[in-house]
C-alpha cells in the first residue's frame, strides 16, 4: 500500500466538525491533505436554509476538487424536540418522547420522512438519530426525552420506523447510543457512566431495539462512552474502545454489517481518561469504522497522526483499515452521488423546508402527543375578557450538553397569548430563591389563573416549593412540564397538568390550545410516573 494512498484511507475513517458558517482553512486542509471522511455540522454553522445550503455544497466543492471518489458523507444531530440544529426557516418536527407519546409509530416514520427530505434538500445526507436508548432510568441526564419511552417493544417499534422514514428520503440513518445509554444516571459528556446490568437483562431491554433496527437494514450504529462490565472484562473501558463490545457482540453476535461510528471523542468520558488521539486509535483497534472529533483541528490531525503511527508500528493491521474503508464507501455508493450535487452559484432551496404543509404534519402530531395527565375539573379554562391570566416559567431551556442553546428561548407566553390578551409573563432564574417565590406568589394572587412551566423537576428543586405554595393559597392554576415527563413525581396534587415532552414553540401552542378547549390533544404517558407518595 503506497503512503499516500494510506493516508487517504486514515483519512477516511474521520469524521471532524469546525467552527463558523464558511468553509475554514483549517477543514479545505483537512479534505486536501488528510481526505477526511465525514463532517459534523452543529448550531455553530447553521444559519439561513440558503446559508447552509452555500456551505454543504461548498464543502462538496472542495472535496471534488480534492479528487474523492465519492461524496462527503455530512451529518447533524438533527433527533427533532430538545435536540436538533436546523433553525430559521425549516420545520419543528416533534422528538422522539412525543412521538412515543402517540403510541403510533407510523408518526415515527412520517416525521422521520419529512425531517429526512429537509435535510437533504440542504445537503445534508447523515442524520445522527434516531436515539434506540430505552429510558427505563428516571433520573437518566443525558437521554430522557431524547428516548421514545420506557418500553424496549415502543422504542423498537418507533426506532424502526424513524429509520425507515429516513431512509426513504434518502438519508443516511443512526442507530444511537449502542449498546444503550438508558438506564444510567451520569452524562457521557462528562465523567464515564457504567451499566451494570447482566448480559440477560441487556438482552431483553437494552440491545432488543437495536436488534430490531439491525434487522431492518440499519445504516450505521454509533458507540455509546459506556462501561459494561457483564461484557467487558477490563475495567472502565468504554464500548467506544470495547473490542468485546464492538466487534464480538454487535458484528459477529447481532450481526451488524454496516459502518460503526464513535460518539464525540473529546467527550470527558473518552478525552480525560485515554485521551481523544490514542483513544481514536483504541476504537479503531475494537472494530469501530468512523472516529468522530467534533470540534478541536489539532486533536484531528493528531488522530490521523496515531493511526497511521500505529499501522506502521504493527499494532493495527492494514486489513483492519481496509474493511473500515469499504464499508464507508458501501454506504456512500448507496447515498450518495456526485450528480446529486448543484454546483452553482445561485442556490435554490425547495419550497417544502419549513413549507406550511410540514408545519401541520407537525402540528398534527403534536395534537396527538400532548398529554393531559391530570384534569381536576379546572380545563378548559373560560376565556373570558376580563380575566387575568399569569404565565411563570424558567428562563433557560437546556440542560443537557447536546442540546442547542439557540433553542433555549421558552416561548409560552406567546402561545398563551394566542388565545387571550389579558396575559402577564414572569420568568424566573433556574436557581429560585424562597424570596423570588414570595414574590411570584404575591403577583399570583392578584390574578385569576396561572399557567406554570416546569423544566426538569428534581428532588429539592425550588419548582416544587412554588407549586406547593400556588397550592396553599388556593389559585387556580395549571402546570405544563415543558420537558421530563417525570416532573409529575415531586409536585402535589396540582388542579391540572400537561406534559409537552419538549419546550419547542410547536407543542407549547397545541398545549395552550388544549388548556383553553381550543384543540383536543390525545396524548398518552410512554413512560411510568411514580407519585412520592407512591
């Protein structure tokens, strides 16, 4: 094998992100010189449909003139909810606990179609989802509404037809996190989580939807930063760096044969214990096809480094490099085609990305997920002119790494405001102070309905000592857990409560809809809510 044509292949198996909406020195170098497989694309280089559109194509620009054979493969986390990139000017489509909210997969399948045709319209041809984790862990960090439910049967059902949906627009599909990042309590982002769980139990729960989706022609499966103790014997190594893992249970023990990818390697899980380079090297060794290192250039091209240090060296045989590379070219073959690409100055962006008619597919959906948990005859409530109407809640949305900032704006007073004018907003910091509820408590009373959003409800959240008080003082009011559906767990016996699965504008409108008997949502818990009390 000639050095060059080594390098080529190194290259391929990476897939890196960068900073900024244009094409920087940093990645024309990166597709030049190293001939890098994949791009990762996040919030950061996402702006206008046409501005994203100019920048995918820009991209394929430089890696036809840097003389690939095929395409480049370019994904998002695109799961749709709490966690995607597309913004201005394309379509909130519901993620995935709404979905299983809706307990009809078929849902799953048209979203995943439309979401599957904006993507790439803009020259998009990866998606990272759909997620097969099954959140049977309620104090899980990372996964939550990201899941489809707590039932392995529902994510299976709903994974599947997520995939199937994308797929059929063309798009390459993501089953993540393998073999299950559910039932844990810490963020892989940030320390590494463990799974304690005997090869049984991750039978029956945790692997049966990524058994289903393999069996129905998954694309590729990215690695979960995981310690599976029952299948790994070497303590804390991750399944990203899990030879056991990786190659004996998902290739030869399920039977995978398509292209395995790595969640982000400068992940603390991964970047403070072996370290994001040699850590690459470790994954390739264990089977994985595609290296993913989403941010930092120097940790790219020190990867690339490693690998190709390591095959010289003996340690990675060049076969290994070469299985991983027809793989990725299977998958690009079927995907992709350099005739599919526009290579022109005007750039034409379809009318159906944020099209009226994928709004109301989206819409229609929302109305079957909302979930109206408890009614204590209170909704609808009257619209009545001279009624006062107060809306409180959090000011920040995420609190998971993954998620987009640039989505973290709560928008339910404007869908309050929708449907009745006499409507104050009060937004309250995430760390509440006793003094801050008084002060909520003193303005509520002076109303004659309140609307409370909640977000990630915990144990001893200063959330609950609100509702608790709203109770105490008898008003009437309404709680709208705008994310976990286990916010239901820690409040008291609230009048009424609505669980959105998410905080986009999309199902906080169909909810205020709801409250108000404007729409009849039909929505039904997808997860187990235990009471304190229970």
């Amino acid at each position: 094998m000639e050095t060059s044509n080594l390098a080529k292949k190194v290259g391929q198996l990476l897939v890196i992100g960068f900073s900024g909406k244009k094409v920087t020195k940093q990645v024309k170098d990166l597709i030049h010189n190293y001939h890098v497989g994949g791009i990762i694309l996040f919030g950061r280089n996402i702006g206008t449909p046409r501005e994203l559109l100019k920048l995918t194509t820009d991209l394929q620009y430089e890696a036809k003139n840097a003389g690939y054979e095929h395409p480049l493969l370019i994904c998002v986390d695109q799961e749709n909810g709490i966690v995607r990139r597309l913004g201005e000017g394309t379509t909130i489509f519901p993620g995935a606990m709404a979905l299983g909210a809706t307990h009809n997969p078929d849902y799953a399948y048209v979203i995943g179609q439309a979401s599957g045709k904006e993507l790439k319209a803009l020259g998009i041809n990866w998606n990272l989802a759909p997620v097969l984790d099954v959140n049977n862990n309620p104090d899980n960090p990372v996964i939550g509404v990201r899941s489809f439910g707590e039932s392995a049967e529902s994510v299976a059902q709903f994974g599947k037809a997520a995939m199937q949906g994308m797929q059929a627009a063309g798009v390459v599909t993501t089953l993540k996190h393998f073999p299950g990042h559910g039932d844990t309590n810490v963020d892989s982002h940030l320390d590494l989580p463990v799974i304690p769980h005997d090869k049984t139990r991750l039978e029956k729960i945790e692997l049966y939807p990524f058994q289903t989706a393999i069996a129905a022609s998954a694309d590729t499966v990215m690695t979960a930063h995981v310690y599976f103790p029952a299948i790994e014997t070497e303590t804390n190594v991750p399944a990203t760096l899990s030879s056991k893992i990786i190659t004996g249970l998902l290739r030869e023990e399920l039977g995978f044969t398509g292209v395995v990818t790595t969640d982000c390697m400068e992940m603390n899980a991964i970047a403070n214990g072996i370290g994001t380079e040699k850590g690459s090297v470790a994954a390739i060794k264990a089977g994985v096809d595609f290296v993913m290192i989403s941010h930092t250039y120097e940790k790219q091209v020190g990867a690339i480094m490693e690998i190709s240090k390591s095959i010289a060296n003996g340690e990675i045989g060049e076969g290994i490099i070469d299985k991983a590379v027809e793989r990725i070219k299977r998958l690009k073959e079927k995907y992709t085609s350099w005739e599919d690409i526009i290579f022109k100055e005007e750039l034409v962006v379809p009318a159906f990305v944020g099209s009226e008619k994928h709004e109301k597919l989206a819409y229609d959906v929302y109305k079957e997920s909302v979930t109206i948990v408890q009614n204590n005859g209170i909704l609808p409530l009257p619209v009545k002119e001279h009624n006062r109407i107060l809306v409180i809640h959090p000011d920040n949305g995420t609190t998971m790494q993954v998620e987009d900032k640039r989505y973290a704006h709560l928008s339910l007073g404007d869908a309050v405001r929708l449907h009745h004018l006499n409507v104050d907003v009060y937004q309250f910091p995430n760390l509440l102070t006793d003094q801050e509820i008084d002060t909520m408590i003193d303005k509520a009373l002076s109303y004659d309905f309140v609307i409370v959003g909640t977000l990630s409800v915990t144990p001893g959240s200063k959330q609950i000592d609100l509702v608790n008080k709203l109770s105490n003082h008898n008003i009437d009011f309404v709680v709208i857990a705008m994310r976990g559906p286990y916010d239901f767990k820690y409040l008291p016996e609230v009048p009424a409560y609505i669980n959105t699965y998410e905080f986009t504008y999309p199902a906080l409108k169909v909810a205020a809809s709801a409250i108000f008997g404007k729409e009849k949502v039909s929505g039904k818990l997808p997860i187990t809510v235990k009471r304190e009390t229970e």
